[in-house]
C-alpha cells in the first residue's frame, strides 16, 4: 500500500533541494516545471515507472518560450513518494542546471564588460603594397628619369635637325640668288669686256681712258659720301650706272628723278653739318695759332711761325729740296713726306705761290709753320675725301737741302 504524502510536504521538500540562486527563464519558474513534471510521473503507475527509462530531462534555460508547450494546471491528485534513485537522478540533474547557469552568468557577465570597456582601434589594411603598384603604374606611364631624358633629347635633336634643315634652305635660296645675280654680271661684263686686241685701236683707248677717268670720280663721290655719314651701297650704285648705260633702268624714271633729289638733299645735309663742325674747329684753332709767340699774318693772308731761320742764305736760282707734312686743324695727318721718305726738289720759281713766300722767310736748312685758309688751300671743293671742303690747312715745310743749278751742256 502506498503511503500517500502530502503535496505542502512535497512542495516543501523540492523547495530545500532547489539551489538558492536557482532563476526563473522566460517568465516560468523553474520549480513550476519541476512541479508538472512530478504531477505526470505520479500518474504513472509504479510497475511502468520500474520498466520504463526516466524521462527526458526538462527543457534548459535556453528554451524559449514559443518553443514550450503551454502549462495548464491540472486538478489536484494524490502525491506519491518517489523512490531513492529517481531524486539521485533529479540531484544530478539540478547539479547539471546549476553549471549552465553558472556559465551562462559568466558569459553575461564578460558580454557586460566588454560593451563597457572602450573598443580597440580600426587596424587600417596596409596600403604599401597599393601605393607601391600606384607608383610603379605612374613611372610606367611616365616614363623613368632616363627615358624622360632620352625623349627630350630626342626632341631637343628633332628641333636642330628642323632648324638646320631650315638655315640649309634658306642658304640654298640665297645661295641660287647670288648665282643668278653672279650669272647675270657675268653676262654684263662679258658685254662690256675690251680685250687687249681691241685696246690696240685709238679710238678704244681713248674711251677706255674716259671710262677710267669717270670711274674714278665715282670711287672719290662714293668715299666722300662714306666719310660723310651717308651710306652708299656699292653694288646697288654700279647697277645703277650699268643699267642706265644699257638702257633697262629697273624703276621707272619718275621714280627715279625723286630719288635723285632726295639722295641730293641727303648728301647736301651731311655735307653742311661737316663743313660746318669744320669751321668751328679752324675758327678756334686760327684763334689760338694767332696768339702764340713769333705768329705773324702774311700779307697774302695766311699766318706763320718760323720755327728754325736756317743756317746759310740760299743760292741765286738754287734747285731747293723741301720736306712738307700736310694736316687739318684737328691732327689729322693728310700727307707727310718725312715719314714717306719723300722730297720735292724745285728751283724756287716752280713752287706755288703760298709755299714760296713761306720758303723767302728762310735760309738753308730752315723750317716753318702755316696756318692756311681754305681760299689760299682747296677752297669750298676741298680734297675728298681726306680734305672736307672749306677746311683750313696747317703745314710744317722745311728746307731738306739746297743745290746751284747745274749749268747747261754745250750741244
């Protein structure tokens, strides 16, 4: 006979087997599962409870509460004693949950810590790699020092090469230019060529000589235009002569004429500014000549210096060997036979004028000074193109030596 207990006493019991920190999950205390579970297996008769296996353990902690079949109580029944094995196995069981709990409180607990504790730094990627094959891809594209520097040398040789080829197109233009023009003279002179069988004839000669007179007086305008300040281009100026000497003028004549007038006036000016600086020097130079001691003014009109009287008279009609240095009033040396090693032996009779009264102021071996005028030297003309026109003339001339005249051979 079964000795029935009852369920205050029970309930008792399981209260004390229970650990203290036992906890309730998804709202249903654990020892209300204990309780249902307990119900059934006092329904169960005690020959099936010997022969069939214990029942599953309950659900844990972790089952959640859809997953739970519904607990509805049930009407009161009479509390069995369970035998001594079945609690040993519940101990157990408890046992069990008591560690699953203990782990699942400190598992909480470090998920608990580690929400509060600050979190670790971002470990970035290492982007050497990427930086490296960025900078390799970029010298790819680039280029390298050296093959950036073989390119601009290249360019640099691609730009010679061009200009070279350039300055040799421009030399070949030039080049046929001055050849067509060397041809083209070749051919004017072969017109206008006298060969020396042709010069045998008089005539010839004759127009050779004037041709070579005018040539000259081309060559001296063309100097004194040069000294001057105007300048003259000589082969634009033969052009011009041989052009209108075969009549195919290459700009029409009233052109021409205009620039005739104004190569006139061009001349003409350069002209006045020199004769004009000129005379300011052989105003001031007269001035001071003029104050010097021993100066006298002859009476033709130039002034002197006897710089040495000489040490002999003179012979009657005596040949007279004189020395002359010839210069403008700046220092400009125009002909000095002293330095030329020239003499000019004349009886006194043959020399001009000026030089003759200048050689009366001496005797033998003597030297004088003079100031000449340009009315008494070359006058407005003056010598080109060493002697500006108007220019006033200094001369030193001095007595090399005398000799009496020989007499003459009787025939």
């Amino acid at each position: 006979m079964t000795r029935r207990v009852p369920v205050a006493a029970w309930l008792a019991l399981a209260a004390c087997a229970l650990p203290r920190h036992a906890l309730a999950d998804d709202g249903i205390p654990a020892l209300l599962q204990f309780a249902e579970q307990y119900q059934q297996r006092s329904d169960t008769p005690p020959d099936a409870a010997r022969k069939t296996p214990s029942a599953a353990p309950p659900h844990t902690a972790k089952t959640t509460a859809s997953a739970r079949p519904v607990v509805k109580p049930s009407p009161p029944a009479a509390v069995t004693l369970m035998p001594r094995r079945s609690l040993q196995e519940r101990d157990e069981q408890l046992a069990r949950q008591r560690l699953e709990l203990q782990a699942l409180r400190q598992e909480n607990a470090a998920l608990r810590a580690a929400a509060h504790e600050t979190p670790a730094p971002t470990v970035l990627p290492d982007l050497a790699p990427l930086q490296q094959w960025l900078a390799g891809l970029r010298r790819a594209w680039q280029g390298t020092p050296d093959s950036r520097r073989a390119a601009e040398l290249v360019k640099q040789a691609q730009q010679q090469v061009a200009q070279e080829a350039q300055k040799r197109r421009e030399q070949e233009q030039r080049f046929a230019k001055e050849r067509g023009a060397w041809r083209q003279q070749q051919q004017t002179q072969a017109q206008w060529t006298v060969t020396p069988e042709q010069l045998q004839d008089e005539n010839n000669r004759l127009s050779y000589a004037a041709g070579s007179a005018l040539g000259r007086d081309i060559q001296t305008m063309l100097t004194e235009r040069q000294s001057w300040g105007v300048p003259v281009d000589r082969r634009s100026l033969l052009a011009g002569v041989l052009d209108n000497l075969t009549g195919r003028e290459r700009l029409p004549q009233q052109e021409l004429n205009a620039l005739m007038v104004k190569a006139d006036e061009t001349a003409g000016a350069a002209r006045e500014r020199i004769v004009n600086a000129q005379q300011q020097r052989d105003r001031a130079y007269v001035a001071q000549f003029s104050k010097r001691p021993g100066v006298q003014r002859s009476p033709t009109g130039f002034w002197y210096r006897v710089d040495y009287a000489g040490d002999r008279a003179l012979p009657q009609d005596a040949v007279i060997d004189v020395v002359v240095k010839e210069k403008l009033t700046d220092g400009t040396v125009i002909q000095d036979m002293d330095l030329n090693g020239k003499v000019l032996s004349l009886p006194l009779s043959g020399f001009p004028p000026l030089f003759r009264e200048a050689i009366g102021h001496l005797r033998d071996h003597g030297s004088i000074t003079m100031v000449v005028p340009p009315a008494l030297a070359y006058g407005e003309t003056g010598y080109p193109p060493k002697v500006p026109p108007n220019a006033t003339m200094v001369y030193e001339l001095r007595i090399d030596n005398s000799r009496a005249p020989q007499p003459a051979a009787d025939d």
